[in-house]
C-alpha cells in the first residue's frame, strides 16, 4: 500500500481485536483514532500522521476507502440524516464529520458470518490491515 493514494481521501476503520493485551502506545494511537471498543468505525481524513496511526496500529484495525452510498446508509442506520451537499462537502474534504454532527465513534453490529480471521492480515486471507474498496463490502455486511 503506497502511503501517497490515500492522502486527502475519507478512510473508514473498523477496530476488529479487542483490548487485552494491548501495548500502552497502540491502545494510545487507537484512543486517538475514537476506536475505543470492538467494532467502531471511525472517519478519518487520509493526512500524513493520520495514515501513520493506522499503519502503527494495523494488528487491531482494518481500514479503507469507503465510498458514499454505503457512508449514507451507516449514517441512515445511526439515526443520522446528513443532505447529499453535506456529505458531497465530507468526502472533498471542506467540512469535518464534527462539522456535519456526526458522532464519532459510530458502534457496529459484528459482521454476518464474522471476520475472515481476526490474526491474519488481509492480504494473507485474514482481516487486519489494509483491504482498499473491500472495506465496503465489510461495513454492508454489519450494517
């Protein structure tokens, strides 16, 4: 994963393993991105230490692009209506999801059929770390 494609892009991560055994300075890093529980997601705008954080804490987290029709859908479920221009306004980055009202951290449902495996990277068939547009796919299934 190139650092420099998901600069200035809307990131969703879901927080997958738990709290138990954590190093003080992920349980830190996760605390800062709002993924204080299992299955949070959180917002974040792909800056330089953004992408840092969620490259330190890829053991507990998985993350993305996530895309506008399945925001507007966990938003919808949340109890949250945001306007189309809102949410037009979130993805290009002149407004903050603080901005719109939107409460971070958003709680899941676990997904249908659960996670792959919660130890293994996603590359090698598990569902840590970095999954690109596949992180829709994952929220669809815990919405």
């Amino acid at each position: 994963m190139a650092k420099k494609e998901l600069e200035n892009k809307l990131i969703a991560a879901v927080r997958v393993r738990g709290r138990v055994n954590v190093r003080e300075s992920i349980s830190t890093t996760l605390e800062r991105l709002n993924l204080k529980r299992v299955n949070n997601l959180s917002l974040i705008r792909g800056s330089k230490s953004s992408i840092g954080m969620l490259q330190k804490c890829n053991d507990y987290i998985t993350y993305g692009e996530i895309s506008k029709d399945v925001l507007r859908k966990v938003l919808e479920k949340s109890g949250m209506n945001i306007e189309e221009d809102s949410l037009e306004n979130l993805f290009n980055g002149s407004k903050t999801p603080k901005e719109l009202g939107i409460k971070m951290p958003i709680r899941m449902r676990p997904p249908k059929h659960g996670y792959e495996s919660t130890k293994r990277s996603f590359t090698v068939g598990g569902s840590l770390g970095y999954r690109a547009e596949k992180i829709n796919d994952l929220i669809k299934r815990m919405i």
